[in-house]
C-alpha cells in the first residue's frame, strides 16, 4: 500500500532525509519512530504530499506522492501532531465543511458525520464550538475529520496528545478498529503505546531507518540474549555456581535478603533454560517463588539504537576535512 524507495530531502547542505526505504502492506498498522530531528516527520509531509523530496520516489496505493498528488489525497487521511482547526465552528459545522472540501454531496457528508462522530466518541459535542472543547477533544476532532472520506490510507502523527489514559487507552482500540478497514502508519513517542498497538516499528535517526521489525524482534535484539529472573532459597555461593553451570546461561547476578536469592540471569543467544533451572532446584530440594523470562522494553532498544547511530554521524561529520 505504501512503497517508498531511496527517499531523500535536503536543505541546502543539510540532508534531513537519507536515502530510506520502506513499505507497507495494506491492512498493516505501523509505527513510525525516531528522536527530534530524526527526518519522521519531514518523510510524513512527504507522503501526506505537504513537502517535495529531493530524490527518491513513493507511492501510496499505486499513486505517486510527487506526481500524482490529487489521488494520494483522496485515499489518505491524515492527523498532524497540530490539528488546525476552525475554533469559531462548531464541530458539525467544520467536518460539514471538510466534507465539502473533499466533494462529498449533501446526503454523504451527513452519513460520514454520523459514522465519524460515533467513531470517536463525538456525539455529545458534536454541536459544541470547538474553542469550548479540551485538548484531547480537538485531538478526536482532527481524528473525525482525517476518517471522514473513509481513506484506505491512515497517517497518524501522535494521535494520543492531550487524551487522558481512558482515553489513550480507547484510542488504541480504535486504531486497532480501523486497521481493519485502513492500512494505518502511526508516529508517536510514547513507546508503549507503539508497543502495545503496531505489528511492526520502523526506527528512523540521522535521517536513515536504523531498525525495522515486530516490537518483540527489536526487543529480542537489546542484548543479543534475554535475562531469566528467578528467586531461590538456598546456600548462597552454591546457587549461583550450580545456576551458572546451566547449559545456556552465560551470567549470574544474585542480590540475597533474608534467606533469598533474587537471580539476574543472562541467557545465550536463542537458549531459555528456565525448564533445567526448575529440574535443578528440585533436585537440590531449594525453595523456588518466581522464574520467568524477562524480555528488554521497546524504550531500551530505541534508546540504544539511536544513541548508537547518532555516534555515528558525529564521528562522520568530526572525520570530515
């Protein structure tokens, strides 16, 4: 649905898009990260056919984004992080003219407004002027207005601004709602948000994609392993060397309190040996209240990663003549 090969955008010498490619399938909800001044939002003006690229091509739903803009309009829907809307309306009034604008008649505009208004949880306000409105309400308004023409396309820049955890919570079920209708390429910095709602992340620093994958794979990757954290009651120094002697386990932490053992324990690539670390403590006739596998936040990995490729470009600029 949404293809983009080797894009790239420049101001002058600055190249704030470098060369990223990317696509997105039809019926896929995707998350769109990267610390400020990664280039995400600069590529979301691209697509949204707000900004021209420099180089590179994108299309979305066969249409090209540079040449092609009318069409991309009219099956994308899109929510800035900044909703501008018509304070002095009322909301019925402003997504009637919205309708207008996209060239709905009479009879479907009052039928989007219907289906929109329920969507976001409009109804009661749905005659308020919008000035009256909090926040968070404008957010659903701006929301209302990007699904009025009912686009194949969603472009979501932080959706949850301003809505409180009910809300955000709701919110979430309703892009998780509408990606079964919409393919939906969701930008936010509140990463379990991205966590808990996308089947993919998209990872963007210094202008380049620096990761890409389901939020579990990108977790899986923080340190090459995955820690295991247990509580034993047991001789000290016995436990920690008959855990650490477990086939794939590479490293032992043990904090002790009153007779407990709380293990921090590393392991190897691809292993789990939470079944011979249960086998062991059985045998050895311990005490055992918690084993479980404890994976690296989404928020580690985006921390380590973009740390990482933000070295990167300063060695490159301090290496240049």
């Amino acid at each position: 649905m949404i293809h983009v090969q080797n894009l790239i955008k420049e101001y002058g010498d600055r190249r704030a898009v470098d060369g990223i490619s990317f696509s997105i399938q039809e019926g896929e909800i995707v998350g769109f990260l990267g610390p400020n001044g990664a280039g995400k939002t600069t590529t979301i003006r691209i697509l949204t056919c707000y900004m021209p690229a420099t180089d590179g091509s994108a299309t979305i739903g066969g249409y090209d984004v540079f040449t092609q803009s009318m069409h991309v309009r009219r099956i994308v829907g899109y929510l800035p992080e900044s909703t501008p809307l018509d304070m002095q309306s009322r909301v019925r009034e402003y997504l009637n003219f919205r309708g207008r604008i996209r060239g709905l008649d009479r009879a479907a505009r009052e039928a989007a407004i219907r289906r929109v208004t329920e969507q976001c949880w409009l109804g009661d306000f749905v005659d308020r002027p919008i000035h009256q409105l909090s926040k968070g309400m404008r957010q659903r308004v701006g929301l209302a207005d990007a699904l009025l023409h009912d686009p194949k396309v969603l472009i979501l820049d932080e959706p949850t601004v301003g809505l409180d955890p009910a809300q955000i919570r709701e919110t979430r079920n309703l892009v998780k709602e509408l990606a079964k209708r919409h393919t939906v390429l969701l930008s936010s910095h509140i990463l379990p948000e991205v966590e808990a709602t996308c089947q993919r992340t998209i990872i963007i620093a210094g202008g380049r994609i620096v990761a890409s994958g389901s939020p579990s794979e990108l977790k899986e990757r923080i340190r090459g392993g995955s820690r295991l954290i247990a509580e034993v009651s047991g001789p000290n120094g016995e436990v920690r060397s008959a855990v650490g002697a477990v086939p794939g386990v590479s490293g032992v932490e043990v904090e002790s309190d009153n007779g407990w053992h709380r293990l921090t324990i590393e392991a190897r690539q691809g292993a789990d040996p939470r079944e011979e670390i249960f086998k062991l403590v059985k045998q050895k006739n311990w005490s055992l209240r918690e084993l479980r596998l404890e994976v690296g936040s989404l928020e580690e990995f985006f921390v380590q990663i973009t740390a990482k490729q933000l070295q990167q470009d300063q060695s490159r600029k301090e290496a240049r003549p």
